[in-house]
C-alpha cells in the first residue's frame, strides 16, 4: 500500500504485552491511518505481531466511553453528568466513606496498561494524601511472584538481562510460556537465534504442546503445578555430574547449602513421577543446560500464577546461580511481562506494598524519604502493606472496604472466581470505574464512570519487560471528554482539597517529580527526560544525563542483598490450592489465543483479530474425552467448586492426559457461561499473593441437544443471583 504526500510517519510504542515494541504510526491529519513496526526501536526491529497491526480500527470513538457519567441511588439509572459534577459527586462520597469507616476503607484497582505518570500521581493521591495503601494492580495477577523471586534471591526487583542476551544465548529454557502466541517478537527473536547459531537449543515446559514447544529440541509436557519438581531434579543432576560453579556459589551466594540440600531429594526418577514425564527427558534437560555457557530462561505466567509462583521462579533463579550463568552476556532469568507496563507501575510504587523507587511502605526510613519529597507528614504514610488484589475484592465482599475505585482494567473478566468479584462490586457502597471503553462487564457496576484517555491519545512513559523506558507520544485528541488516567486523579485530589500538590501542567511535569524520587536507588533514572526519550529508549539504571542506559545488571556480581551476595532458596514442591478427586477429576489450566488481549476490550472490536477464535473453546486429551462422552466440536459444561463454564470442546493429543485448557478472554457480557474465570480459585503464593489462575479441579460432561442454556442457567444459584442494573445497556447507548 503507498502512502500519500501528505502522510506523515510519528514513532510510538505498542499498548499490549510487555515486550514493548516500537511502532511507526502513519498520520493523515489527525487521523491514524496505518500501523508498522519502528525498525529503530531495540525492541523489535520494526517487527510487530497481528494485534499491533491491527490497531488502527481501535482508534476513535467507537466503543468508547465519552462522558461522565453517574448513579446517583443504588439500583437507579446511569446519567451523562458533566466533569465537575461527576468529579464532585465521586469526592463527597469518598469523603463521606473516610470520615465514616477511616481512610482503609477506600481501595484502588489500577492496571499495566497505565503510563508510569499515572501510576504516580494515583499512588502520590492514595498513599500520601488519603492515607491508604490500598492500591493494587492487575499486575498482582501477572507478575507479582517473579517480583518476589528477584527481590528474594537478587535484593531488588528487576530482569538482570536484556533482550540482546537472546542473540547470544545458546540455550533457551521457556518455561510456562506459550511465547509464540503471547510474546511473539521475543519467539521471532529465538527463532532467529536458533537458524544463526548451529549450537543453539530450546527446551519447553508446558502441559500443552502449543506453537512454542513446536520450536523446542525438547518439550517435557509436565503436570500442572510439578514445577518446582522438575527443576529441583535438573538442579541435583548439575550437583551429581560436577556442572555448578563452586567457586562462583563460593564467593558471590549465600544459603546454597540449603537449596542443595532440597534438590538433592530429587532424582529423576522421583520427579518423573511427580511430573508425569520420562526421567530421560529430566536426564536430558539437566545435560543440556548443564553443557550450555550462555542459558536464557523465560517465563511467564505457567510459572508466575501459582500457589507456589515464587518458588517456581527460584528454582529458575537457582540454576542460574549454581551454574554462575548471571551478569555475563547471552544467559540469566528472564521474565516476560504480560502488560505493556507493569514494569513501570513497580518502579513508580504501583503494588500494595510499594513506594516509588522501589521503596517499602514497611520501611520508615523509605516512608520519610517519601513524605519529605510530597510535602506531608510521615506519618501519613501507613506502615502497613495494602491489600492485594484478591485480598482487596474479599474485603469489599465483606464489608470492611466501602469503596473502590477501579482503573483501566476489567476485573469482573480477569480476575479468579469473578463470583466473588460480583459479589463485591455489588455489595460496595461507591464503585467508581475509570476506562476507555464502553461497555464492559465491571463498568455494569459502575456508581460512577470516567471517561479515560487510550493509545495514541495520551503521552507519557512505559517500561517493557527489559527494563527498557519508551515514551509513548500523544498523537491524536482524545475522543469526546476523555482525559489522561493521571489528569483524573488529579483533578480528583483537587476535589479532595489537595489542590496545591497536583497541580501538574503536563505528563513531563509528573515524570520530573516521580524522577527525583528514584534518586540512589536500583530505579535510578536520573539521567532520563523526554528529550532523550523523544530520540530513543533508555534502560535503567541511567542515573546520568551522560548515562547510557543499562542493558545488564550485576555485571560485577555485587547483588543488592547485604554483603553482595545473591541468596539461594530452597525451592520445596507444596500442594496446589486443590486436588482433583473423583467429582472433580480433571485439572483445568487457562491462557491466552494468539491474536487477543486481556478481557478483549479493545481487540474484540476488530473483526480481524476474531477470526481464529471467535468463542471460548475447550482443549481435552483424546483419553479423558472418550471418558467423558465428550465429542470434537461438540458442547461441554465443565465444573468446579465454584462455577459453570460452558464451550465447544477441541479434543486434541497436544494436551497432556488429565489436563483440560481454556481461554481466559471471555467474560459473561456475551453470554452467563463464557467465563473460564468462574471456574477459578483464589488460592494464591503465600509470598506474592499472586493467585492460582493455572490450576483448578474440574469435570467435564457433554451438554445434550435437549438441555439448553437457559436449564444451565436455571441450575446455577449464581445464575439467578447476578444480575447488573438493568438501565445500564440502554441507558449508555443513549448517553454515548
């Protein structure tokens, strides 16, 4: 396709996963007109995937959420309401709730897809201003235990490689990541490597054998939740065979003997009990990596969202530091974001438990060094970590918090056992839902509806999985009366009474102010502006104008943990939030298709985009089909502890026996039964409180031709029990 004179080119970056690719934006006017990879972004070399291609029909006001709106009595209409009113409205009761019940009682749900300034000023509003450190993110779902895995074994959060690393590896370990589907540049990536580099190898860990593990030399297809077994095995076989780095383990580690200890139980015999793999394979994986100089491991949310999620990225981690394959080009731990900036939304203090710069609320010394740069007493501050993103809607369900303010993200699809989150989100005395779309299955539960700012209508940075910092540029008006996500909160925080503390001219003005908070820190961006970012992006740390940026940490081995050193963890397998028994006797695990995002607020519009999976569907093994009565193409009702899902069944020999999977996008907006995500649990990592979206006990059985939806429906008490305002539909339509 030829563009016409008057087109011109502006540089960006991708709104989806967190490989954070650069984007080429051809405008016309005001009006995007065509989208290509940014061949001078270090990302993806003007690579990109089928939804960034695709963005273009996502832009403008279709579908979108264009004016504020308000509910102003419980089970009454939602109305058009102008931006002072509405602003006024949601600031009197959130008032009213904190003079009532204390500032605890108020709670944020934010999300990846927030720039870093957004996340600073909402984090500036609730921890500093209101008092509460009840703000929490999606991220929590998404990497919250590789968080907790690199700030246990390594002092401090944050990816010691860079993707540059990929062009120099000569094994890949991808573990829990479908990468061809999720992070398909990275997969092109090692795909590269792999042709240009005849000693280059793959392994995969997956109970599905998807596009990825089609790549690998070896697919070990484990049992859902047998991780830490498996890694443990390949550990203990470095320690037998003389493959670990005793002098490395010596001078730079501390708390080996007990990680070797805990290895040392697993042969491979044990672990392919366990992980229901052949103990050659385990044999094999352990050799392969064992021979390697440069190993890279990815993971990504097969790990990360897991009861044991922490210790499944430790004992990844434990390789690398037996083996001394960290702070060396081409090998280390990487893990692969899912959100575009869930990176950055760490760095600016975006979790429960967080303050820019990677701070502690927990911490008086991190609290004083806060207060002092926003100008409020420290004790204003709370030294208590906030509630987490389940503990958050639990706590909503039962009373102790009144009202939440959810931004940016679709809890009511994404998160696990929506059933409870519906239950919240009705028991909740202020709902407040900030988004750009309209509708969506949270906003039905909305008291009040802000109209936000997308992708390319607002300007500010994000951090992709690399540590590496993009300025996303604004390139068009927002549509109707959206604003950018930080200018809401600030202009809430006025409403507040808090007007001199944010009056903010622009997005820059707020990185400016969030910059010098990372000042000596393992966040240090110091030497990061707009203007240099308008040229190219930069990796932290990059504490220096004259800084080039970062692309390897602990290059010298000096780790951020007292004394140096980077700790080992006894990584110990423990039981998954449930087992399957003879009611529920299959484990369900869920995931992502290739060309969706999220809960498919935006990629659902684009026609494109559905094609290949226009409905929820179910994978089985051949065996348990036949077991089941369960036909290919034909409909099944699958069941939990908690819920029903219901969707066309794909009897297929790449999933392992046992093990059934489902796509997570769907919510119940296009029907009671399309959620995976009603059939999920709120177990979650004793230490990232990240939950078990990967494992759930389940049973499948056919659904007849005489028992429609509507019997499904009627069987199910949550079935009668949901239901939204039934104004909201109709009444949007009018208004927007």
């Amino acid at each position: 396709m030829s563009m016409r004179e008057d087109t011109q080119w502006r540089r960006s970056y991708c709104p989806y996963c967190g490989v954070g690719c650069g984007l080429s934006v051809a405008m016309r006017g005001a009006e995007v007109v065509k989208i290509k990879g940014d061949a001078r972004h270090p990302a993806n070399f003007g690579e990109i995937c089928a939804k960034a291609a695709h963005l273009v029909p996502t832009v403008g006001a279709s579908g979108r959420l264009l004016h504020p709106h308000i509910r102003e009595r419980r089970g009454g209409a939602l109305r058009r309401a102008s931006w002072p009113r509405a602003l006024a409205y949601a600031a009197a009761r959130l008032r009213e709730v904190i003079a009532a019940y204390g500032p605890d009682a108020v709670a944020f749900y934010g999300s990846g897809q927030l720039l870093t300034e957004d996340y600073y000023v909402f984090n500036k509003l609730a921890k500093g201003f209101l008092g509460t450190n009840n703000f929490d993110s999606n991220s929590r779902l998404c990497m919250a235990s590789a968080v907790a895995a690199y700030t246990a074994a390594f002092g401090a959060d944050g990816p010691p490689v860079a993707y540059e690393d990929i062009e120099q590896a000569d094994l890949f370990l991808i573990a829990g990541s479908n990468t061809a589907w999720c992070h398909p540049i990275i997969s092109r990536r090692i795909e590269k490597r792999r042709q240009a580099a005849a000693d280059a190898r793959i392994i995969v860990i997956d109970p599905r054998r998807t596009e990825t593990a089609d790549l690998a030399d070896l697919h070990l297809p484990i049992a859902p939740g047998s991780d830490i077994a498996l890694l443990n095995a390949m550990l203990a076989m470095l320690i037998r065979e003389g493959r670990v780095d005793e002098r490395f383990i010596a001078e730079h580690t501390s708390g080996w003997e007990e990680a070797r200890a805990a290895a040392l139980q697993w042969t491979p015999d044990r672990a392919a009990r366990v992980c229901a793999v052949p103990p050659e394979s385990i044999i094999e994986a352990a050799r392969m990596f064992g021979r390697s100089r440069r190993p890279l491991s990815l993971w990504s949310m097969g790990v990360n969202q897991s009861s044991s999620g922490t210790a499944k990225a430790l004992a990844i981690i434990n390789l690398h530091l037996a083996t001394g394959t960290i702070g060396k080009p081409g090998c280390g731990p990487l893990a692969l974001t899912g959100q575009p900036n869930a990176m950055g939304g760490r760095e600016a203090g975006g979790l429960a438990h967080l303050l820019p710069g990677y701070r502690r609320v927990d911490n008086p010394h991190h609290r004083a060094e806060t207060a002092r740069h926003w100008g409020v007493p420290p004790e204003r501050i709370s030294p208590r970590p906030g509630l987490t993103a389940v503990e958050m809607f639990e706590a909503v369900a039962e009373g102790r918090v009144k009202a939440l303010w959810i931004i940016a993200t679709n809890p009511a699809v994404s998160m696990p056992e929506i059933d409870l989150v519906e239950r919240a989100l009705r028991y909740a005395q202020l709902v407040i839902v900030q988004d750009s779309y309209h509708p969506t299955d949270t906003g039905m539960f909305a008291d009040v509806l802000l109209p936000a700012a997308q992708w390319p209508e607002k300007e500010g940075v994000m951090t992709n999985s690399e540590r590496l910092l993009s300025l996303v540029p604004r390139l068009i008006e927002p549509a109707g009366e959206a604003l950018q996500d930080w200018e809401i909160a600030a202009l809430m925080a006025r409403h507040l009474g808090f007007s001199t503390a944010f009056g903010y001219a622009d997005s820059e003005a707020v990185f400016e102010e969030y910059k010098a908070l990372t000042a000596d820190t393992p966040v240090d961006i110091g030497g990061v502006s707009y203007a240099r970012l308008r040229k190219g992006p930069l990796q932290w740390p990059c504490p220096a104008p004259e800084h080039p940026g970062t692309p390897r940490l602990y290059v010298d081995f000096n780790f951020k943990r007292a004394g140096g050193r980077a700790r080992f963890h006894a990584a110990e397998l423990r039981p998954t939030g449930e087992i399957p028994d003879n009611l529920f006797p299959l484990v369900l695990t869920t995931g992502r298709v290739r060309n969706q995002w999220h809960t498919m607020t935006r990629t659902g519009r684009v026609p494109a985009l559905m094609k290949a999976a226009p409905e929820p569907y179910l994978e089985m093994h051949p065996a348990d089909a036949a077991q089941a009565g369960v036909a290919d193409g034909g409909f099944v009702e699958v069941r939990s502890r908690r819920g029903i899902f219901v969707a066309q069944a794909r009897v297929t020999g790449e999933i392992a026996r046992g093990v059934c999977f489902a796509p997570f996008h769907w919510g119940r907006g296009g029907g009671q039964f399309k959620a995976a995500n009603n059939l999920t649990a709120r177990s979650r990592d004793p230490i990232s409180h990240q939950p078990e979206l990967k494992f759930c006990a389940v049973n499948v059985t056919p659904v007849s031709r005489a028992r429609g939806d509507a019997d499904v429906i009627a069987d199910s008490a949550v079935g009668r029990e949901r239901r939204p305002p039934e104004d909201f539909s109709e009444q949007l339509a009018e208004d927007c």
